[in-house]
C-alpha cells in the first residue's frame, strides 16, 4: 500500500478555475438552494471519473451568485485530480469568496465506488463540531 504525500492531499487546491460571478442582491434574509447532480471530478491517484451530486445552499448579503459562470466554474472540475473532501471544501471557499454570504453550506454526495458512499459537508462560518 502506497503513501499519500503532503502533495496527494492537497491535490487540486492550487489550481486556477474560472471566477464566479455575482450580482447585487435584491432581498434580505432568504436562502438559495442549487443542486449540480452529474458533477464530475478526477480521482487524483487513479486517474479515474468521480460521480456525485453538489448541493450549495447559502444566505446572501449583498451579492448573489450567477448561475452561468456558476457552472462553467463546476465544469472546470470534470479534467481535475482533487479528492472529494478537497472538492467540497474548495467550492465552499470559492464561494465565499465569490459573495460573501451570511451563511452557507455545501454537500457532495458521491456516488459507490468500491462499495463505498462518501457524503461530505462543510459549512461556512466555518465552526467547530
């Protein structure tokens, strides 16, 4: 059984995406649900498609996302090598980045490989469990 270096779990973390946009939020205090369910990644030690289901649900302040560009930057994961939980956090950061949101959660929701389901979720503000 190989190891995985310092590199392996950061796979994926550094690379640049396409920006996502936003525009001016016109309401206070309501949530947005987006669902993306054919997300594809690359497993970065197996060279082999991921399959799953995105859910981002966020409560914007003053910016929301747009959802073209919301998409284009989801597509430019279908040629990358990142582990899911790198998957699930980087959105999340890309998003808060993107908009500033009072709150926000994303979950992926990966299909069997193996046998195995894997279901991560992070949460901004991030806190501890």
């Amino acid at each position: 059984m190989s190891e995985y270096s310092e590199k392996d779990a950061k796979a994926g973390l550094d690379v640049n995406l396409p920006q996502i946009e936003t525009f001016a939020n016109q309401f206070p205090n309501y949530e947005i649900r987006i669902e993306i369910p054919e997300f594809t990644s690359v497993c970065p030690k197996t060279n082999l498609p991921d399959f799953g289901t995105i859910m981002l649900s966020y409560v914007p302040d003053k910016k929301c996302l747009e959802l073209k560009s919301l998409k284009m930057y989801l597509l430019a994961y279908r040629d990358l090598g990142i582990f899911y939980e790198n998957v699930v956090n980087r959105i999340l950061d890309d998003v808060v980045a993107a908009c500033r949101p009072k709150q926000a959660v994303v979950i992926g929701e990966f299909n069997p490989r193996g046998g195995i389901k894997s279901v991560i979720e992070a949460h901004y503000p991030r806190e501890d469990f």
